[in-house]
C-alpha cells in the first residue's frame, strides 16, 4: 500500500469522525483523518460541546457563589467577575482536549491530512491538491449553523453559538432566537454572569421535541431564575446599530409586529448538516432534501463504499450518537457486526438544573397508541437532592401498561445528564420499572429518585 493508499479515510475529525478513525485503526486497518480546522475534535471540542460546558460550570459557580452559598452558611465577599480569565479557563479546556484527540492519532497511527476534503470520484480524496486512495471513504463533516432568513450574523452583534463563546463583555441585554438546547444552555451562561437574557421561540413551548411536561417544569425553573420568555413568536429582522440591535418580532400565528432591543443576538434556531463543500453530486452521492446524506442500514450510501455518520446523515445531532455510529461501522468494515439502538440514545440539556431524556415521551406514546403508566418522583422528596440544596424537579419514567418495559425515561434535576446512563443501561437490556425498583441504590443519592419513580409505575413508591 503507497503512502497515498488507505483502508479507511475519514473526512471529518469531530467526535463521529476522530473515534470512527481511531476504531478502525485499532481493528488493523490503515487510516487518515481529513480536518481543516487547525485542532482535532470538530464543533464539538472546538466552539461546541466542551467550551460551552466550561463556561456553564464556571458561570454556575460564579452563580453559587453570589447567591447560593449563603444558604449553606458560607458567606462570600468581595466577588468578582474576570471574563478574560473564564475564556482563558475555557481556552485551556479546549487546548487539553484537542491535544489529547491528537496524542490518541499518533498512539494509533493515524495520518491527519491537514485541509478541506472532498470526493472527486469513488475511492478517492482530494486535500489541498494532493488526492488519495482509499478502500473505504466516511463522512464525517458534522453539521453548520442554520441561518434565519432576514438576519445576517457578523459574530460581534449578532452571533451564532460560536459567537456566543467568545463575547469579550457580558451584555447589559441578550435576546436568544430558539429555545432549543443550544440557546437554553448559552442563554443561562449570560445571566448567571449578569445579563437581562430574551429568549424568542417560535413554537409555543420550550426544547422542541422533548417530553412537553418536562419542558413546561424547565420553563418555569428557568423563570425563576430571571429568563424571560416569548413563545410563539417570530423574528423578522434584525438590525445592528452602532450599539443596539433592534429586531422585528410578530406573533407566530399572525398579528402586529413589534420591536425589541437588545446588545447581542444569539441566532440558534438550529444546526443542518455540512455537505455543500464536499463535491458529493460528482461523486454520485445522493442527498435528502434536507442536504442530509442517504444511507443504508449500514451506513453506506448511494455508492459502494462511501459511508456517512453522525450530523451528516438523518437522526439527533448529538455527538455520542456519531461516536457510537462511527465505532458500529469501523467494526463493520473489519468484518464485524454492529448495532445501535436509537431509542437508547440518551438527549441532555445543560442548564442548571439538567434535563435529561432517553425514550419515548408521553406525546409519541399517545400518538402511537401505546398504553402506558407513569411513575414520577420529586427531589424536594430525595434527601441527597435536599443535602445539596438542589430540589427543583423530578424524574418521570414511562413504563408499557401490559409488559412493564421501560419506554421512556425524563428527567429535570441536578445531575440529570449523568443519572440519565443508568436508565440507558435499563433500556438497553430490555428491563422492567420493577427490574429498576428491584435493583438497590445506595443512600444517600440523587439515583434513589430513579428507583422511586420506578416505584411510582406500580403506585408503591417508599418516600411519598
């Protein structure tokens, strides 16, 4: 095999791309990575995932202390905010991640080719002028942000979530367009550092897509920690001024406009996938009409041999779900069998506290016409939860009415996103709520409240 000669090449060093190349590196196969960016790790470890959890921690913190500490008897005086010094926490969060990602390419063999790729033909990729062979050929780009029409995004007034990692001051006033993930996260970040923060929705409820109780609970908590919220409503216009940025706001359903100022605009109404820049249409690949790239069960697409994962092809766009399907087909291209669960795949919201979902919800449920029984379980009654001083919300699981088979899992409250793997564990392996309020959970822990919940199914739950 030549030096330009691969088994696998992956295009795309972001979570699905980078575990995909490092999996078939380890079952014995010759492997390159294509990244343009200057750091390994994509969105996600860049301008994604890890810097936006580093600024939540640390914004939470800064929120404890300035009013939570007392509570628990420890008095704080004298604080202060350094942003420079948080972004410089976040900077050093992402330069130990992506370095780590690198040290892993070098421990596996694996070649970066540095620079944009694309696929002139079947077997081959193109990066910066050089092309290159390759036996197999995964996509792995991710995903871009979406742009709302009428609104242009220059990342100083009006930001994307890239934008909204890098702000150099916290604005006096934040409007957030979309009360998804991403915005809900990004959002609580600047008001926990002292901003009035606006989030516009154009559904009329919050975290499309999620259990619409467990949604509606998160909206409340987010009030009461001084979001404002504007749901269904739709921006029309924004425009940045030498200081404000002044938006056009109507109701979704129809009506008067009226207007709205803010400093910065964060835009995060979503994500599509990254395909345009990879020359597909010569390659023969077929795209949906979302520019989402088809593919079989096996993650191959219209042309043999070309594979696509993660943001690039249907389903969440989260990056354990593209880690998961890039180790599934490394192992396949070795010979070997995969499989993945997508109703295994656990969702999680980063705001304090966390939501956290695995499974069906309650609206899908109805809207199949499965019956089902619910067991939920308070904080406010969990002793860990009161220890912490953290007893907002509840977890909920929904449970088939005849087999008792966990179907669904939802879950607001602190640690929600790590109590949540303990659910997907359950429903990978078929459990019952009795299976999970048979199992013994130590005292005293936030996990208790899943045991209890999984009590509530059967109307027996110990501590209500």
């Amino acid at each position: 095999m030549s030096d330009k000669s691969y088994d696998v090449i992956v295009i795309g060093a972001g979570p699905g791309g980078y575990v995909c190349a490092i999996r078939a590196a380890q079952l014995g196969m010759k492997v390159a990575c294509v990244e343009k960016r200057t750091a390994l790790g994509g969105t996600c470890l860049n301008v994604g995932c890890i810097p936006s959890k580093a600024l939540l921690a640390a914004s939470e913190k800064y929120e404890s202390a300035g009013h939570h500490f007392e509570d628990m008897g420890v008095k704080v005086s004298g604080l202060k905010l350094d942003l420079p010094k948080m972004m410089s926490f976040k900077g050093k969060v992402i330069a130990d991640n992506t370095k780590g990602i690198e040290f892993l390419f070098k421990k596996n063999k694996i070649d970066w080719l540095k620079g944009e790729g694309s696929i002139p033909a079947p077997g081959k990729v193109a990066v910066n002028g050089e092309t290159y062979d390759a036996r197999h050929i995964v996509i792995a780009t991710g995903s871009d942000v979406t742009p709302l029409p009428g609104i242009t995004i220059d990342e100083k007034q009006i930001v994307s979530s890239t934008g909204a990692l890098e702000l150099e001051k916290v604005p006096d006033h934040m409007v957030v367009i979309g009360a998804g993930v991403i915005g809900l996260e990004l959002g609580t970040v600047w008001r926990r550092l002292g901003a009035k923060v606006t989030v516009i929705e154009y559904l009329d409820r919050i975290l499309p897509g999620m259990d619409l109780e467990t949604a509606k609970a998160t909206q409340k908590v987010l009030e009461k920690q001084g979001i404002d919220f504007k749901l269904g409503s739709k921006v029309t216009s924004a425009e940045a001024g030498k200081k404000k940025v002044t938006l056009s706001i109507e109701p979704a359903a129809g009506g008067k406009a009226e207007s709205m100022e803010g400093d910065i605009v964060l835009v995060a109404v979503g994500r599509k996938p990254h395909t345009a820049s990879l020359g597909l249409d010569k390659a023969g690949v077929k795209l949906d009409n979302r520019g989402r790239v088809e593919t079989n069960d096996h993650f191959e697409t219209s042309i043999k041999g070309i594979y696509a994962i993660g943001d690039a092809i249907k389903g969440a766009m989260l990056a354990h779900k593209a880690e998961d399907e890039g180790v599934v087909l490394a192992e396949m291209l070795a010979g070997q069998s995969g499989h993945i669960d997508y109703d295994c795949i656990p969702g999680v919201v980063y705001t304090h506290p966390e939501v956290a979902a695995v499974g069906k919800t309650e609206e899908q449920l109805k809207e199949a016409g499965i019956a089902y029984k619910v067991g939920k379980f308070p904080f406010m009654a969990n002793g860990r939860a009161r220890s912490m001083n953290a007893t907002d919300g509840f977890v909920k699981i929904l449970a088939d009415a005849k087999t008792d088979r966990v179907l669904g899992v939802h879950i607001l409250g602190a640690e929600a996103g790590t109590m949540i793997a303990e659910c997907v564990l359950a429903m990978e392996f078929g459990a019952s709520a009795e299976d999970i309020a048979r199992t013994c959970h130590a005292h005293p822990t936030l996990n208790e409240a899943v045991k209890e919940a999984a009590l509530a199914v059967d109307g027996r739950p110990i501590h209500i």
